[in-house]
C-alpha cells in the first residue's frame, strides 16, 4: 500500500518540479529584459546628452562666428575712418582711432599691417615737418646747439635721412661760424687795449675749437678763418707784453 502511494504521487513531484524550473527560466529571462532595458535607457540617455552637447558646441560656433564678423566689421571701420583722418590731416583724430582698431586687433587677433603703416606714415610726416622748422632755426647760427640737440632726438629712418643728415650738418657748419665769430669778437676787443692778453688767448681757443670742428666733420674752410688768423696776429704785434710772453710769431 505504500509502495502504490509512492508510485502515485511521483507523477505531481515532476510537475511541480517542471513549474519552478518555468518559473526560473522566466525570472531568469525577465531579469535579462530588465538589465537590457537599463543597459538601453542608459545608452539612449548618453545618446542624447551627446547630441545636446553637440548641438550646444555648434550653437556656441555660431554665435563665435557671428560675433568675429561684427568685430571684424567694427574694425575693418575704424581703419578706415584711421585713414580718413589721415587723409585729412587729423593726425590727433586719426591715432585715437588707430588705438581702438588696435584694441580690437588684439583681443581677435586681427592683422595690424596697415594701421602700423598708416601710423608710421604720420611719424614721418611729424617728423619732417619738425625737421623743417629745425632747418629754418639754423638760420641763426647761435642756436646750433638747441637745434641739433632736437635733431638727435629724431629717429634715422631711411625716409628721413637726407633731411636729418642735412640740418645735422649745418649745425656743425653753424657752430664753425659762431666759434670763428667769438674768436673775431675777441680779437678786436684785444686789439682796442682791453685786456688784450685775455683776449688775444680766448681769441685763440676759439679758433682753435673752430679748426678742430673743421676738420673733424669735412666743413669747407671759410674767408672768415684766415681773416681771424690775421686780426691774431695783428693783435700780437701790436702788443709788447704779448711779443715778450708768449709764443713768437714765426711759429703762426
């Protein structure tokens, strides 16, 4: 009796068996949907901020492009009004405007060759004119001092150097005239009685200076020098103390 119990409930042992391993093999394929379903969401998740990034990235081009064109309208402008000014004769105007366009150059990296060559075009109209204001100063030959002093502050640039070099000289030939002029002054006034020593020497250092000045820059000699070295020497003949005290005339 057993025997038939045992052998009767073995067929409902297998279903229920057979019923969890279905019920394992579904669980089993539902916990794969479910991690695929995440793996999934998380993919599609990635996808779309990736496109959103994208999208921004091309937004933030566009406005970047758009903004480097109206600056580079904005200053393509200026340069033009720079060069207006210029035109004009505006220096003031036209280098307040270079400075803005500069400005901008800098922060868009936007070529500057042409405000420096406008700049520089102003440079050397100023400096010209200051050199031809220079040139007519030489006019008075006691202010070669002041003069070359200025012209020295000038840069030698190869548009200026004809110009430059030309008034520079003169003030040496100037400073010959002056030099020869004092020594002349000098000489007179010894030869009137008054100090006539002093002044025979002082004459004499002053043409001396002149000589030396001379020389050292190529000036062409003038009548004046050998017109000095005679009222000398009419000085020193003139003179007793000076015959007897100083050098002798034979060495003139």
């Amino acid at each position: 009796m057993g025997r038939h119990k045992r052998t009767k409930n073995a067929p409902a042992g297998k279903k229920k068996l057979f019923k969890i391993v279905l019920l394992l093999i579904f669980l089993g394929a539902v916990g794969a949907g479910v991690n695929f379903y995440h793996q999934y969401m998380e993919e599609q998740q990635k996808r779309i901020e990736l496109e959103e990034q994208r999208r921004q990235e091309e937004e933030e081009r566009e406005r970047q492009r758009k903004l480097l064109e109206q600056k580079r309208r904005e200053f393509d402008a200026l340069v033009e009004e720079m060069k207006r000014y210029y035109e004009a004769g505006d220096f003031e105007k036209a280098r307040e405007i270079a400075g803005k366009a500069l400005a901008l150059a800098k922060e868009y990296n936007f070529p500057t060759d042409e405000i420096y060559r406008i700049l520089c075009l102003m440079d050397i109209a100023n400096y010209t004119a200051r050199l031809n204001q220079l040139k007519k100063m030489n006019e008075d030959i006691y202010r070669y001092q002041y003069v070359r002093t200025e012209v020295l502050k000038i840069p030698q640039w190869n548009e200026l150097k004809n110009l430059r070099g030309q008034v520079l000289r003169q003030t040496y030939l100037n400073e010959y005239l002056v030099m020869l002029a004092l020594a002349k002054e000098n000489a007179i006034t010894g030869k009137k009685g008054e100090l006539t020593s002093h002044h025979y020497f002082i004459s004499r250092e002053y043409l001396n200076e002149a000589i030396v000045l001379r020389q050292k820059h190529s000036i062409a000699r003038v009548p004046e020098e050998n017109t000095v070295k005679e009222l000398q020497k009419e000085l020193f003949f003139s003179s007793k103390e000076l015959m007897e005290e100083t050098v002798p005339p034979g060495l003139y």
